[in-house]
C-alpha cells in the first residue's frame, strides 16, 4: 500500500493512492496515520479494504508528511564509502546515529527553508524507515519485521550549523522544513529488496546524486537493530538511513543551495519529492 495524508498543513487527513494512482480518503477508517495506524493489526486491515469503493479525492491536495506524532527522528550519517570519503570522514566501524528535531519534519513538496544566517545549506537524498512495532534490543535477523515500510527523505543539513558551529551534528539537521517526508509511506509487503533500490537527486534539473541502496555500508536491518540497542524505538518512528555520494559539500569546489533553487528527488518504488529554497 501507499499510505498519504492530504490536506493544508495540520489539517491532513489519511489517505491512500490506489493501484490507478488515484487518491483514496482514509478517514472512515483510520483517524491519522499515526504510530498506532502503523501497526501490523492496522495495516492489516487497512490492506483488507476494497480501494475503488473509498471515497475519491479531486484535484491535487498537498502531501504532508506521510506519519504524524512521531517520537523520535532518527538519522543515520556517513553510510555509503563514497559519500564518507568525499567528506574526507573516515569509514564508520558502526554506525553514526544521531537525532533531527521532529519538527524539521515536513510534506514532500513543500518549500525549506534556508534559515538565517546559513552559508552552507545542503541536501541529501535518503531511505527512510517507520516503525510499526515496538524496537527494542532486537536482532539484526529480526529488525524488519519491526518496520511498518519506507520513505524517501531529503535529510536537508546546514554544513557551517553542523560543522563549524560546535555541538552536534543535531544543530545542523533540525531547522524547519529540513526533514521532507514521503510522498507516501510504502509498506514493506511492496518492497521485494529494500537494499536493491536506485536513488536519485537534481539542484535546478542538474544531476547531483546517483546511487543505490546496494552500496550502503550498514543495512536497514544492521540501522534498525542497531539503534535499538541505544534507544527504544516506537510506531511511528522514523529512522532515515545515510546518503550517497554527490552532496554539496563533496564537491570541488563546494556548492550549496540559495534561495530560488529547486531540488527534486527520488527512490525507486518510493515515490519524487520536489522542494524550492525559500528564505526563513
């Protein structure tokens, strides 16, 4: 399935995008799509409706994030070789994990902010994944059966805030808007290989990054199991996983985003985002 929520920003409403690609309300069925409307039980039965007989959404409403009353926004760094190398980081051993403000979470397509005072505003096309049962301790064999299904994520990051600025990498990750979600949660039963999916991002229609979920070091199951040692991970939560290589700051000489440039992404089976830099 590919789960939405539609509508003006805290008004969304649930909602799906049925196999013709038509947009499906929800609401009958399911007050949000929470953690709880992530669990197993309530997949399941969301999976069991007829979806022609929902009622059809006109038009074409903005997407919010496709999760709402998340706990925890967990991101992973430096988990492609090349993307660690172009940094000049050195390979992780484990992997890097670290916290984004769950209010940096937005819609797929709505505009980020370039926030004041930034130099080095930077974009990093991602796979994210929802919990949709409790993680705790689990093992890496066990991992997936834990998420709920995937996300594209744009994990949206100020390099001078992050590097230069003292503290940790949080400061850098977590300004409004620099978490774009979805367009949809996909769930995992649409997803054969979730380590065998083609990524991709463009600044201004020019390609920047080109990869794989195949060459990242940690695996979403190896990300998931590992977090879960550290912190308790609940339904809802989302755990985006490191990007390839082609970001900013990788470049000679580096790039960053302005004001007025539009990026769009995309993973395979997961869906396209599309976001203009505004000023905050």
């Amino acid at each position: 399935m590919k789960l939405v929520r539609y509508g003006a920003l805290g008004q969304e409403k649930p909602g799906l995008i049925d196999k013709s690609g038509q947009l499906r309300d929800l609401s009958a069925h399911v007050k949000d799509l929470t953690g709880e409307a992530c669990s197993p039980d309530s997949l399941k039965k969301l999976a069991a409706l007829d979806a022609s007989k929902l009622p059809a959404v006109s038009g074409n409403p903005r997407l919010g994030a496709p999760v709402t009353g998340v706990s925890k926004f967990v991101a992973i760094g430096l988990n492609y070789v090349d993307h660690a190398k172009e940094t000049g980081s050195p390979i992780p051993t484990e992997p890097i994990f670290f916290l984004k403000a769950n209010t940096s979470l937005s819609g797929p397509n709505d505009a980020v902010e370039k926030p004041r005072g930034s130099t080095k505003l930077d974009w990093e096309v991602e796979i994210a994944a929802v919990i949709g049962t409790r993680a705790k301790y689990v093992s890496e064999a066990d991992a997936l059966n834990h998420v709920a299904g995937y996300c594209v994520c744009n994990d949206v990051s100020e390099r001078n805030f992050q590097i230069e600025r003292g503290g940790t990498w949080t400061k850098g990750k977590s300004h409004d808007t620099f978490g774009p979600l979805g367009p949809w949660l996909v769930t995992k039963d649409d997803i054969a290989d979730v380590q065998k999916l083609s990524m991709w991002l463009d600044v201004n229609g020019q390609r920047r990054q080109t990869g794989s979920t195949s060459t990242m070091i940690f695996s979403m199951a190896k990300c998931v199991s590992y977090v879960s040692q550290f912190i308790t991970l609940l339904p809802g939560d989302i755990i985006t996983t490191g990007t390839p290589p082609g970001v900013g700051t990788g470049m000679k000489p580096p790039q960053f985003l302005n004001v007025g440039d539009v990026v769009t992404l995309g993973i395979e089976g997961l869906g396209e985002q599309r976001q203009e830099i505004v000023a905050a």
